[in-house]
C-alpha cells in the first residue's frame, strides 16, 4: 500500500486527489444542478495541507455563519464528507427546491427547510461517494447526513480533530461550486484518515 | 483601548492589560484562560484533543489539554503570576452534529472538558466559571483588565462569565 506522508507528497499524488476531487464535485455538482434547476459551476478542485490555525479561516472566517452537513465514512475509504454552504446561499438553495416558498434571509430555517437542506446534502453527498466509489472499486457507505448551522471554526473543529489525531496539519480536498449570480454557493469537502489516502492512491495505481 | 491577542486552533497565548485575548469559533475543542487576578496576568489556550500520551505525533503541545495547560501555566508564571493566586475559566467541548450513534469519534467534546478539569485539578487551579457541553459553538474574548470572559454564541446573547 502507498504510503502517505502529509508532508511529503509528491505532485503526482496532489494531482491524483485533485482529479478525485474533480470527479466526485463534478457528478455531485451535476446532481445539485438537476435538484434545483439551475445552472451551477464547480472551480478546479484544490488540495489543502492546512494548520490547524489556518483551517477556522477557510470559508469567510471562523465565526462566519454556515451549513455543515456530516456524513461519516465506512468500509474501504473511512473518514468523512462535509458540505459546507453559507447561511444566506443555504436559504437561497432551499427557496430554488421548494419553488420560491421559503423564510426570509434573516429568519431562523424552519423545520420544512432543514429537512430540505439535508436531503440536498444527502443526494450530492451520495453523488459524490459514488464516482468516488466507482473511479477507485473501493466499497464506500456513508452515515446518514448530519447537520449543523453555526459558526465555520466551530463546525470544521469537527474534522480538524480527527487530523488532530495523526497529523498537526490537515488535508482536505476542496471544491467550490457557485451559479452565475453567486447566490448558490458552497464547498465540498473530502477528509479521508491518512490509510484511506493511502488505500485511494493504492487503487488508483501508485 | 488594547489590541486584541488571537489564539488559533491548536494554539496558546499570554496577555496583560490593557490587551484582551480571544479565540473564535470554539466547536468540540475547549478555551482555557489562566488569570492571577491580583497582578492581571493572564493567558489562553485552545486544545483540541484531551490526551497526548495516547498519540504518537504530539509536537506541537498546545493540541491537547494535558501539555497544553501546562505550557500556558509555565507561560503566566514566567510572566509573573502567582501560582496559588491562579484561577481558570473555561468555554466550549460542544457536540456540534447531533449524532445518536455511540461513535467514540464524535463525543470528543465531553472527554476534553473532562481532561481539562482533571489537569486543572492536578495543578491545583481552581475553575471559577464555566460555559461548556450543549450543541453549538462558542467565540471567547477575555480582559484581564477586570477578569471577565465573553462568551459569544450564534442566535443567543452575550454571556459574561
């Protein structure tokens, strides 16, 4: 099995996650597409080796509010996926879903929008898994999605303790997707443990 | 008016008026502040894992409670504070994702609360208040200049501890 170092990964395994992460934000991009009928883009995915203190900044600043969704991994690729999406971008998502009914910007999410907020999280999650699955013959199963609105630091503590664990950095790999007028917008994240880094790379040939 | 010291995830610092100190967006990790009330010294730390012993790459001290405690309590007491005059206040060890499985992996911020009180303890440092546990994330900012915490929440209103 590929043996993966944080610090010392060549360009050739960057560009091999990248490409996981294109494939996998592409399908669940296409998914949320579908969902809502709207046109969404997705950037070129990006691979992060961050400091734990640099993480809380990655989506606006650490008490900047957002979505997470949570969904654990098992089976051959173990870790976890999360989806994070600002307040107002969430609000705007769930009004596109439940044909333009919805509360206001600054309204607390009813229970009618967090239930349609998670089954989004739940399908492009599920997109994203199963590209994944399918590129690397890996058996992935996922938790239900969790989910969580509150500040960004407070919500990526989360996987930043699992890397806390192994590493004093993290890797992520991380995709933003927004539509034209940048109203939907969000990122995907994949934070698989180090031996599942390891076990991707090995099904993939390196 | 000071400026503001900022401590990050993994991460510690000392402060002495008129300067405050903050952390932000404590989820599952905890914040410590150590204050000598007497001589205003004060100092903070965020960890984010309650053991160092049971994890092999444990360079940087501050990511546990265990030896991040102990580094912040060598740090104010080499600025001077008075090891019996000491006290704690402590924020944070959320649940963040409601999750009703018995995974080990997501109760993470209870067993740090724990570790935390049980180095304080061990050093003899008493906790004066405490806001920890619950569901949702907290921001911290302490003033050593009159020893009060705040502590900010999303939806709810400032606490002062």
């Amino acid at each position: 099995m590929a043996e993966v170092k944080l610090d010392e990964m060549n360009h050739m395994q960057f560009d091999v996650l990248r490409e996981i992460g294109n494939i996998g934000a592409g399908n669940a991009t296409t998914a949320l597409s579908q969902m809502l009928s709207a046109k969404i883009d997705m950037k070129v995915p990006k691979i992060d080796l961050l400091e734990f203190k640099e993480l809380g900044e990655l989506i606006g600043g650490a008490e900047n509010i957002v979505v997470g969704i949570l969904l654990t991994l098992q089976d051959d690729i173990e870790g976890m996926m999360m989806f994070l999406v600002e307040k107002k971008a969430a609000k705007s998502m769930v009004k596109l879903l439940m044909g333009g009914f919805g509360s206001g910007d600054d309204e607390e999410f009813s229970e009618m929008e967090l239930s349609a907020m998670q089954e989004i999280g739940n399908i492009i999650a599920g997109a994203y898994l199963s590209s994944l699955s399918a590129l690397t013959n890996m058996k992935i199963t996922s938790s239900v999605p969790y989910m969580a609105i509150d500040m960004a630091g407070a919500i990526l503590s989360v996987p930043a303790i699992e890397f806390g664990k192994i590493s004093d950095k993290a890797l992520l790999i991380e995709t933003e997707f927004g539509d034209v007028g940048n109203e939907v917008n969000g990122y995907f994240i994949l934070i698989p443990t180090l031996e599942s880094y390891g076990q991707i790379l090995t099904s993939l040939g390196l | 008016m000071g400026t503001m010291v900022k401590v990050g995830m993994a991460d510690l610092n000392v402060c002495l008026p008129p300067d405050s100190i903050t952390t932000l967006g404590l989820g599952s990790c905890v914040g410590i502040v150590l204050y000598d009330p007497a001589k205003k010294i004060s100092g903070m730390a965020h960890v984010m894992l309650p053991d160092s012993s049971r994890i092999r790459n444990n360079e940087n001290v501050a990511k546990f409670a265990d030896t991040g405690i102990q580094e912040l309590y060598n740090r104010v007491i080499k600025l001077g504070a008075n090891r019996s005059a000491l006290i704690a206040k402590i924020a944070g060890g959320a649940q963040m994702f409601a999750f009703n499985s018995n995974n080990e992996m997501l109760k993470v911020g209870i067993r740090n609360v724990e570790a935390v009180k049980n180095k304080l303890a061990s050093l003899h440092i008493p906790i004066v208040a405490e806001d920890t546990g619950l569901n949702y994330g907290r921001t911290i900012e302490f003033y050593p200049e009159n020893g009060s915490l705040l502590v900010k929440s999303v939806g709810k209103p400032v606490k002062t501890l």
